[in-house]
C-alpha cells in the first residue's frame, strides 16, 4: 500500500469519526444547517398586525401596546375596524340638515400611528348610521353592518375621506398604504348578500381610483379564505383589476384541525389567485374559537414560530389579529389572562406569543438550507451580518402526540470570527406569565408590584451556551431538550 492510499485512508477514518461524533446518542432529533447555502428570508408577517376597532387609538393603554409591538416586533401596518363608526363621529348633519364630514377623530388615530413610524392598513368600514339602510350592528361599540342606503352618499364619503388622508399625509405617503373594503361580508359582518357586497366593493373600488389610480386597493377580506374564485370573476366581468386578494383563516375553521391546515389553505388560495396577484392574510391567529382556547399559553408561541415558516412564500402579508387585549367587541376584559387574542395582556404584559415574534424579528436576511425532519420539531436557521440565528420548535395541535425530545444542530460554515452564543427558551417555565400569575391565586386585579413581578417572569432568561467546534468552520449544538409547545432560540454572534 503507498502513502497516498494510507493517507486516504486516515482521511476518511477521520471524517467517519467526525460524523460519529457529531451529535449524542441522546439526541433523538437531529438537523444540519449549511450557512454557504441560503435564500432568502423576507420578514412577510411584520407588513402588518390586527387590532380592535379605530375608537381605541385614542386610548393610551393602545398606543403604548402598539409602540411596543412596532419597536420590538418590528410591525409596520395596523389594521383594525369601523374607521367610519359613529363613536368617530365621521358623518353629521349641520343645522341646515346637510351633511358634513369630521375627520378629527380618524386624524388623531391616523397621526399617532403614522408619528411611531407605522402605517394604517385602511379597513373601510362600517356604515355611519346616517347612511344606513337598517338598523344591525355587531359588537359592544354596535358598529353598523348595513348596506349603504343611497351608494351615491357612500362613495361621497370615501371620496372625501381618501383626499383628506392625502391632504393630511401627502400622496407619496398614501401611495403605500392599503385601503380594503369591508370585513368579512360572509360571517356576520355584512347583512346582505354576496351581490350586495360586490355592488359595495364596485363603488367603493371605483370611488378611491377616482382620487388616484395609484392607490391600493383590495377585498373581499372574507374569513375562511371564501369568494376567492368569486370575486375574481366579478372583477373580471366588471373590469376592476384589484391591487390584492384579501381574506382571512384560523386554525379552528376547519374540523378536525390539522397541524399545516394554514399551509394547506393557503396554498389552495395562492393556486386560486395565481403567482402574480398579491395575496394578503390580513387575520390569523393560533384558534379563533375552541373549547379550549390557548392563547395565553405557550402553544400561542410554538404555533406562530411553525406557522411563519410553514406558509413562507405563499401570501404576501399574514397579519396575526391581534396585538394587545386592549379590546372591546364583548366590551373590555379585566381579568389579566382572560385568552384574549392578544400578544399582550391588558398592562402590556408580552405572553408566550409576544416572545416567539421578538424572537422571529431577530433572524437575518437569510435562511441556511437544512436537512433533518420530525413530526413535531422543527429548526430554523438565519444568518446576517452580525449574527446566525438558530430557532428550534416543538409544535403539534391539541390533543396530538408530542414530548419531550432531545435535538442536535449542527451548523456548517460558520464565520470563523463566531464568537460565542447564547441561548433563550420559551415553555412552562421560561417566559410564560400566565403561570406566574397562576401561582399568585389569579388574582383579577393584580397590585402593581404583582405586575411589575409577573412582568418580569415574561422577560427571557439568557444564557450562553457552549457549543462543539467539529471543524474550524463546523459547530454543533448537542443535547438540547426542548418540551411540547417549546421554543429554543440560539444567537451565535459574529
């Protein structure tokens, strides 16, 4: 045998033993992430965030939530209902009887979300009681779901309303925002038909192109991904070329629920508008309604880690309803953890879902290519400038199997200027307040000593943690133990 084959031969031996040695036996699960191979990682579900209804911006408990949600989530649009509902006072008659429009109320939502460095994603709705053709309303705050009684009237008022946001706000700034008409006209927020919807998305499309053909607009912002094939054949016939496809799902609105029901839904809507149509998700969340609602837990945070990176490329916004329990449609909850849809309590107090986003914000601009498959664990891996992101999940839908399980990483092609790493944790002990306030007996009112403390429980414990250099470029994570429902976000600084 010469050199050159002996050679080979210890080569070989020594990357077989490498390999062998690259995670535990322990390790049930395990992924390899290659940092010299990646796509790219858009952060689609910042573009917007869901709320209430508009009469709550002017509340401060709101406005300091949604500051929170822009400058540590990164949202950049808010969307919410009933911007044209009495409470706003938009429609009045002077003593003339004439019709006059005040805006002040709109301005002084619209100028605090724009002064932040947000946008407003403009839900046009509902119907002032002056221009109603009946008398039904839903919510607390009754926000009138009527018909137009004379669609000449209505369109008078976006007409108006749409050049004063321009006058207000200046055309370039309007140029990016989205004005959607209605919601959900088919679960209850419409009191007419489908033809009656489409006449209102007719005249209310052709009475913002009117101000400026350059201005977004879109609908039918129906739930459960409905009249998609619809209203692309009625705009067809009636050449209107909308600027997005809107609508909205929940986990819940499909029986049995599925753990990708949102891929496989979105999916056959992307299918249906085609590749080139913007496709907005302006409501989801982890469950609408369900005997047992989870929002408070940390199934809230394991679902939209999954959920974000399960759906990745298929809609061009995916707006989680909603941000804070600041929010009024069976009228305001006092209790703190009362599984409001919330990222945050009443108090601004994140739960286990706020962490997942902020977690989700911190990823990079790109995605290592990764190998390795489990049925309820999952890895992520980003990488920027100044840091790669590893992000392990646990996720299954209620009722389902899942445990316990041991997970390796193994990250390929690290910068050798890594310096080192530290790790966060979201599950029953880390970041999850609701059991903090659970062990001080649930109490409804909580002191502001028991807030500041609960608070505290909600902030993540960071760590640094070793990790084993396999090469000079090569780096595994070993033995990570990751609960049900559980998250492990990994920074490794550069």
């Amino acid at each position: 045998m010469n050199k050159t084959s002996i050679l080979l031969i210890t080569l070989l031996s020594l990357f077989v033993i490498v390999q062998s040695q690259s995670c535990s036996s322990s390790a049930s699960v395990q992924f390899t992430a290659d940092l010299k191979s990646t796509t790219e990682w858009v952060h689609y579900w910042e573009r917007c965030v869901g709320s209430g209804h508009a009469l709550l911006g002017m509340r401060d408990d709101w406005r300091s939530a949604l500051k929170i949600a822009h400058d540590k989530l990164g949202f950049q649009q808010v969307r919410f209902h009933g911007i044209f509902d009495d409470d706003l006072s938009v429609v009045q008659v002077d003593a003339s009887g004439n019709i006059v429009y005040s805006f002040y109320d709109i301005d002084q939502v619209y100028d605090y979300i724009v002064g932040i460095g947000m946008k407003p994603f403009v839900e046009l709705s509902f119907m002032p009681e002056l221009f109603a053709s009946g008398n039904a309303t839903i919510f607390h705050y009754k926000g009138n779901i009527t018909p137009p009684k004379n669609y000449t009237l209505w369109s008078d008022l976006i007409v108006n309303f749409v050049n004063h946001v321009i006058d207000r706000y200046g055309m370039e700034e309007i140029q990016t925002w989205h004005f959607e008409i209605w919601n959900e006209p088919n679960c209850g927020f419409w009191s007419s038909n489908q033809t009656e919807y489409f006449n209102l998305l007719k005249v209310t499309f052709d009475a913002v192109k009117s101000v400026s053909p350059t201005l977004s607009v879109g609908g039918p912002a129906t739930c459960q991904s409905q009249w998609l094939p619809e209203t692309l054949a009625f705009t067809q016939e009636n050449g209107i070329v909308l600027d997005f496809i809107s609508t909205h799902e929940y986990p819940t609105d499909i029986e049995p629920v599925q753990r990708n029901i949102m891929n496989q839904v979105i999916s056959k809507s992307r299918s249906i508008v085609g590749p080139d149509m913007q496709l907005f998700y302006t409501e989801y969340n982890d469950g609408l309604f369900s005997p047992q609602q989870l929002h408070d837990t940390t199934y809230a945070s394991a679902f939209a880690i999954f959920n974000v990176i399960d759906v990745y490329g298929l809609p061009d916004l995916f707006s989680w309803w909603t941000f804070t329990d600041v929010f009024e449609e069976q009228g305001q909850q006092s209790v703190l953890f009362n599984e409001g849809f919330g990222l945050q309590t009443i108090y601004n107090i994140p739960k286990p879902s706020f962490k997942a986003f902020e977690i989700l914000h911190e990823t990079g601009n790109l995605r290592a290519a990764t190998t390795g498959s489990h049925p309820t664990v999952g890895v992520l891996v980003t990488s920027s400038d100044e840091e790669v992101m590893v992000i392990i999940y646990n996720h299954n839908i209620p009722g389902a199997p899942i445990q316990n399980e041991t997970v390796c990483v193994v990250v390929n092609n690290v910068p050798s200027n890594a310096r080192f790493a530290d790790i966060r944790r979201i599950d029953d002990t880390n970041s999850n307040p609701i059991a903090t306030w659970q062990a001080m007996g649930s109490p409804n009112y909580p002191t502001p000593n028991q807030i500041n403390q609960i608070y505290q429980s909600a902030e993540f414990k960071v760590a640094t943690i070793q990790y084993k250099r396999l090469t000079p470029s090569d780096i595994q994570f070993d033995n990570l133990v990751i609960p049900p429902q559980g998250v492990i976000a990994i920074k490794i600084y550069l």
